[in-house]
C-alpha cells in the first residue's frame, strides 16, 4: 500500500484536497532538518479518543521545537472532525503533522511558515489479531532514549524516530515484532511506538517518562489501574528486572493494549491483569 497513492481526502493548510494532491516541495525545511512534529489518534464510533489531550499535545511538541503552530486545539478538533466526516469515517486512525516548510531553507528558519495537514484512514489494529493472543515480541535495540539535554524527548517531533526506525527494522530482521529501547542510563525506556508496563505478583510498574514520550494511552492506563484498584508504582526499572515480570504489555493510541509474549529469550504469559485492563481500554475508548 503506497500511502501516496490512495482515493480520499486530506485536509492540508485550511483546504480539504484529494489524497493524490496532498504534496509538499523537495526543499521542506522539515524534510531537510526534521522540524516536524505529528500526533496519532484515533476514532472510535464517531468520537476521537482524547481529541483535546491530542490536540494540546501537538501544540505543546511544536512549542518544544520553537516551531510556531498557528492553530489552536479548537481549530485543530475542528479540523479533525472536519476531515473525518469528509472521509465517511467513524472508526479511523488520524495523523496530523505539522512542519516548516520551503519558504527558507537553512538551519535558521525563521521565515518558515508553518503547515499543517491531517490525513485519516481505516487502520483496524496496529498488531494482527495472533499477536494479540500470544503476544507481540521484542528484542532489545543497541539504540537509546537519549538524556533528555540532548534531544527534545517530551516533543513527538520527527527526528527523534529516527533511531526508532533503526530499532524496528534491526528487531524485524531477526525476526522480532518490535525493539525494547533502553535509555541512556541502561534502564527500561519503551519500545518504538508505545509506552511498557510490567507486572509482579499482582503489582503494576512502569518507569517515569522523564526521557521519552508520556503516552496519553499510558496516562489512561494509570488511571484504569486506580479505578480498578490494582497497585501500581511508576519507578525505574532495570532489564534484569523486567525479566523476571510475571505479564508485560505496551500501550499506545496505535498499539492499544497489546500483551508482550517475548523479550529477547524471556517469555511471558498473556496474563490476567493485561486480559483485564485491556478489556476496560477497549470498553473506555467506545463509551
Ligand atoms: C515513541 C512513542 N512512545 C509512546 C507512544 C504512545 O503515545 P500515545 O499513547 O499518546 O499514543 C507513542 C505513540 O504516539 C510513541 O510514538
């Protein structure tokens, strides 16, 4: 599937355009020196979970990368229903990014405009329905969440996928769903596209996101957690430790809840409190 070449419609700088129209010029300062930040979101029967959290959000990664955003979350929810209902969608994955574009090109970009686009598309689950019974597995990436001084780690801003590109495909070669990302310390991180949690005799853990993205999936986990009145410490966490979990799951807008059978050569069961908290996420997200 060539994601240029698609029937639909994107919305892009105010105007809603046909996918195949939907360009970008050779000289985008954010092709050249990822100033782009984007968001993934999802819709279910009609309503876009977290839409306003989304839309903070995406704000907030342009305002970390100084990149100005000229819409506001209003506009922005605005734009996003705007779009779906374009599209006839109910049930959707969204994508809005945002970027400097060819107005300048240099490292200085101060007469960039910003640009804005969102596309939205039918993407029923980011792992298949196998994976999600026995588990996706992990292998541990030679790449870190690097120390938060070095890169703009709160921000969902382009360049820092770069080194989680690098981690998937090296996991995929050897025959891995996905990488486990250590940080710079050597501790738990999380993996390429989704926030981890691990669980031991009954307790939740989850390490802080001082270095990488704080998930608003993993937010709302935390809190199903209270509401169902399971332990919960959000802590450091070391690989030795994670090893000796007794279930591990990741969660992310695209990944959902989705139970992790493997990391490296450690197995692990698709366990009751990840069945439990995945259901009350899948229940959540349709209320
Ligand atoms: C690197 C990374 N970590 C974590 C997440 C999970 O974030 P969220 O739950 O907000 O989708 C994502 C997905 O956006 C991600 O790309």
């Amino acid at each position: 599937m060539d994601f240029s070449d698609r029937d639909g419609l994107i919305w892009f700088d105010g105007e809603i355009v046909e996918w195949r129209e939907a360009k970008v010029h050779v000289l985008t300062h954010g092709l050249h020196y990822a100033s782009s930040v984007f968001e993934g979101e999802r819709t279910y029967n009609g309503k876009i979970f977290k839409m306003q959290e989304h839309s903070e959000r995406f704000i907030h990664s342009a305002n970390l990368i100084d990149m100005p955003m000229p819409m506001s979350a209003e506009e922005l929810n605005k734009a996003k229903m705007e779009i779906l209902e374009a599209n006839k969608l109910t049930d959707a994955y969204l994508r809005p990014v945002a970027w400097r574009g060819s107005e300048e090109l240099g490292i200085s970009a101060q007469k960039t405009k910003t640009h804005i686009a969102i596309a939205c598309w039918e993407w029923p689950s980011y792992f298949t329905e196998e994976a999600r019974e026995k588990g996706i597995s992990l292998k541990t990436s030679k790449w870190r969440a690097p120390m938060p001084d070095t890169a703009v780690t709160a921000s969902k801003t382009a360049g820092l996928y770069a080194t989680h590109t690098m981690s998937k495909h090296a996991a995929e070669a050897e025959g891995y769903t996905d990488s486990l990302m250590l940080d710079y310390r050597g501790l738990v991180a999380e993996a390429t596209g989704a926030n981890i949690f691990m669980i031991k005799d009954g307790k939740i853990k989850t390490p802080d996101p001082d270095c990488f993205l704080n998930g608003l999936t993993r937010q709302t986990l935390i809190q199903l957690a209270n509401d169902n009145n399971i332990p919960l410490e959000v802590c450091q966490i070391t690989p030795e430790e994670l090893k000796e979990a007794d279930e591990v799951f990741l969660t992310g807008t695209a990944a959902e809840v989705t139970a992790v059978g493997k990391i490296d050569d450690t197995s692990y069961a698709v366990g009751p409190i990840t069945r439990q908290l995945r259901d009350a996420y899948e229940s959540l997200v349709r209320a």
